[in-house]
C-alpha cells in the first residue's frame, strides 16, 4: 500500500513539473509574440541604410501635427486626394496645405477604381490636385480588382482603360506617375511587366519582391505607432 501511494505522489509529481514545464512555454511564447507586435508597431528602416522617409496620410488618420511629423523625420508626404470617379478626401487641402507649410516635399494619390472609366476617375484627380511642376510626382494606389463591378469588366479592359488614365494625368502633371501596386492587384492583373512606370510596394517590415523589378517606394510600416500618431501611420521609405 505505502508503494502504491508513493508511486502515485511520484506520478502526480511529474505531472505538475509537466504542467509547470508547459504553462512556461506557453507564457514565453506570448511575450515572444507580443514583443513581435511592438517591434512591428515601432519599427522603421534604418536611416543608414534609407536616408530619405516620409507618410501617407488621408482622412482616416485624424488630424495630423505636421510640425511634429517633421520633427520625427518625416522628409515628404503623399497626401490621400481622390478615388474613383467623383470620391475626394476631405481632409486632402488642409493636409496638403500643412505639409507644404511644414517644409515637406509633397504629393497626392489618386485611389483607381477598375470599375469606372478612366476619364471621369482623371477629371476627378486633376480637379483636386492643383498643376505645380514642384509637386511629387503622382502616386495611383492599384489594389481594387474588377471582380465586383456592376458590369463585367475584362482584364484587357483594365489595362486600357488604366493607360488612358495614367495619360491624361500624367498630361496635367506633366511628369510621369508611380504605380502603388498591392500584392494581390499584381498577382491579378501583371501590371508591373505591362506599363514601365516606377513603383511603389507594399510589405510590413520586410522589403517586398512580388514586383520582380527595383522599386522606388515602399511602405515598410502600414501602421507605425509613435508619439506623433499612435494610431499608426504609413511609414514610406525611397529606395537610395
């Protein structure tokens, strides 16, 4: 009997150490994963190696202090300005005026939509964003696929109707424009192999490579916490 029970006390024993063995794995697995959170919240590219960095701000970012942003750094913005055909961000002159007063080199994106034509989503840009030969060159955001339009619209389609917008602004601009392309827009529609103009990538923390040529900007952190924006902003960076 006094077996008996020893060796039960020994099984429960092992057993607590196992509990206690796992309950420690599992508390250092969460500290890892929240200390990976905060990293990936706070983490910009080195200056050393990106020298010159900047935001995207629209709307959705609340009101911004630009004389804090270039404080902390920030070299240029790109000023959320228009979507689709007759979309504008609110908050797209007050940003732009700021950021201008603040010292800041700017510019503005236009958010294309796949399904509308290209020459009322380019009205649409150039009546929002003012001609300046100083100006950033314009930035269009592709990441809204086709796949839900009223009407069907092919893949050819897209990227006939993207030309001719990408013409028109260009002409009000009178300097090329940079294609922000998303993942999942590129893997759709191979845009990249299709229309030589430079490019601006998407990919938290890590350089991206879908575009299989160099890029020209990249937004390293699509929400940076810090003490100007806790929210999180769009931290870019410009390939040296």
């Amino acid at each position: 009997m006094a077996a008996r029970r020893k060796g039960k006390a020994a099984r429960r024993g092992g057993a607590g150490w196992g509990l206690r063995i796992v309950g420690a794995l599992v508390l250092i697995a969460l500290i890892g994963s929240a200390w990976g959170w905060w990293h990936l919240r706070h983490w910009t590219p080195e200056r050393g190696t990106f020298p010159t960095q900047g935001v995207e701000i629209g709307v959705n970012d609340g009101e911004v202090s630009w004389k804090s942003l270039k404080a902390i750094g920030v070299d240029f913005a790109y000023i959320d300005a228009s979507a689709s055909a007759f979309a504008r961000d609110p908050a797209f002159v007050t940003n732009f005026e700021a950021a201008k007063a603040a010292g800041m080199q700017v510019g503005a994106l236009h958010r294309y939509d796949p399904c509308q034509p290209a020459g009322p989503q380019a009205a649409n840009f150039v009546t929002t964003v003012p001609r300046d030969t100083a100006l950033l060159p314009p930035a269009v955001d592709l990441d809204i696929e086709a796949d839900n339009c009223p009407i069907k619209v092919s893949e050819s389609r897209v990227e006939s109707e993207l030309m001719t917008f990408l013409n028109q602004v260009e002409t009000h601009a009178g300097k090329a424009v940079i294609l922000k392309v998303s993942p999942a827009f590129e893997a759709r529609y191979h845009v990249v192999g299709k229309i030589d103009r430079n490019l601006w990538l998407v990919r938290d923390r890590f350089m991206p490579t879908y575009a299989l040529r160099p890029w020209t900007l990249w937004t390293a952190n699509g929400a940076l916490a810090n003490e100007v924006a806790p929210q999180g902003l769009r931290w870019v960076v410009v390939r040296p």
